[in-house]
C-alpha cells in the first residue's frame, strides 16, 4: 500500500511539472504574437520550401505598413535613410548623393521559388516584381558624362522595370532568453532590370533646356548607368532588408518558425 501511495505522488508531481512546464511554453509563445494566420513550417515536410514559400508570400500583405510589434518596419513604400554612389572611371564619373529615399511598389514582390537548409540557416529567394520599383529621393549630382558636366539638386525619381532578384540569406544561432533564435549574418542581394528610367529635377539649376537634354543622355545609356549604380544599390538594399529580417527573428525564435 505503502508503495503505491508513493507511486501515487510521484505521478501528481510529474505531472504538476509537466503543467508548469506547458503553461511556461504556452505564456512564451503568447508572448510574441505572431501576425494572424502567420503560416508556420515543419522542417520534417518534403515540401517545407513550398510552405516557407507560402507563409513569406502571405506575410507581404501583413507587412506592407510595417508590423510595430515585432518592430517590422513598412515596405511599401520602403524607406532608406542615403545612398552614396561614387564612380570614378568610365565614360560617365560622378558623386551621386540619395537622400531620403521611398521605394514604391516594393509591396508587388512575388515569391517564384526557395531553397533552403534549415538546420545549416541558409536560405535562397528567387523573386520578381510586378511593377516597376520606383525611387523617389532628393538628389545631389556632381561629376561629368563624357565631355559634358553634370551637376544640380532636387528631386529624383529612377523608376526600375521588370526587376528579378536573386536574395541568399546566411544565419547562425543565438540563445536568447532561453530560446533559440537565428542571427543574420549575409543577406546578399543582386537584381537584374529591363530598363531604368530616369529623371533628375532641377538640374543645372533649374536650366530647362540644359536639364532635359541631359536627362535624355542619361535614358539613352540607362545600362551603363545601371551597372554604374547597381553594386551601390544592391548593397544598400541587402542592409536593409537584413535589419529588417533581423528585427523580426530577434523577436520570433526559430523554433516558432520552423518545428
Ligand atoms: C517616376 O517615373 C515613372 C516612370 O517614368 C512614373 O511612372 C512615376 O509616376 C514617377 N513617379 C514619381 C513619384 O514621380
């Protein structure tokens, strides 16, 4: 009789532990709020990048005007603080200052594919936009294209098509209150466009007749200008997609995401 009392509360204590325990998991997840209907992945599925893929492409709504508690900025329109492009050879040498810059219909990315090691934090995006990016900032010019020169201030407006990126994502792990979370360390981005328009306002001080026809030689070599922005654009834009991710998966343990 003896042993099956004390069989008896060993039991109920494991099994108040185990309340404890549930109640604690349950509270941590409470916690941190996912957006509804957030989709999560198990890593176990042999579609699970089909699922990643799903559970992004559904986010975008959810995130377009930001999401503040999980410290989500907006997207559409993505803002960047500046940009600085220096080219020193070539056909066409400038120093091109953006300033507070908006990116339109960054909101129409579609998600064509994923790849992904979850267990190694190593993921790949391929995406497209379905309307064009445009880039809406105050510019600073300085430089010269070819024999002429070039230089003003005002309003800009680069607008890029049919754009297709290519994103690589590189994590690491970090405990952080118990769980385990991932830290980005690369997000790498490189895009590819069909055309760059572009539209520098006020330049040559407001000359009219100077500004148009420079802003027709700069349409005419959109691709050289491209390739002369790209590496700057795509570096700056990597960043802040990263900080991005970054806030979400500080907030959002891994193990949340993926089970
Ligand atoms: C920027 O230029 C594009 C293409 O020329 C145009 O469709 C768009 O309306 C312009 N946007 C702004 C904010 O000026």
């Amino acid at each position: 009789m003896a042993l099956i009392g004390d069989v008896t509360t060993l039991l109920c204590l494991m099994f108040i532990i185990q309340m404890i325990k549930s109640t604690n998991q349950a509270r941590s997840t409470q916690l941190i709020q996912l957006p509804d209907g957030f989709i999560t992945c198990k890593r176990s599925d042999p579609l699970v990048n089909k699922c990643i893929q799903k559970a992004l492409q559904s986010g975008v709504p959810r995130v377009l005007k930001g999401y503040p508690n999980l410290d989500v900025v907006p997207i559409d329109p993505l803002y960047i603080t500046e940009m600085d492009i220096e080219q020193t050879k070539g056909p066409f040498v400038f120093k091109l200052s953006l300033k507070d810059m908006n990116i339109f219909n960054f909101g129409s990315v579609k998600i064509l594919s994923i790849k992904s090691d979850i267990d190694k934090y190593l993921f790949n995006l391929n995406v497209e936009f379905s309307q064009p990016l445009i880039l809406d900032s105050n510019y600073k010019i300085n430089g010269k294209a070819i024999i002429l020169p070039i230089n003003g201030e005002g309003k800009s407006n680069l607008t890029l098509e049919d754009v297709k990126a290519s994103i690589d994502v590189k994590g690491r792990p970090v405990a952080k209150n118990g769980q385990n979370h991932m830290d980005l360390e690369i997000l790498d981005i490189k895009f590819t466009s069909n055309r760059l328009y572009i539209n520098f306002e006020n330049l040559f001080n407001g000359d009219k007749y100077m500004g148009n026809n420079m802003n027709k030689y700069l349409n005419k070599n959109w691709k050289m200008i491209l390739n002369q922005v790209q590496p700057s654009f795509e570096v700056t834009l990597g960043n802040k997609l990263q900080s991005i991710a970054q806030a979400f998966f500080t907030k959002v343990p891994y193990n949340t995401l993926f089970k």
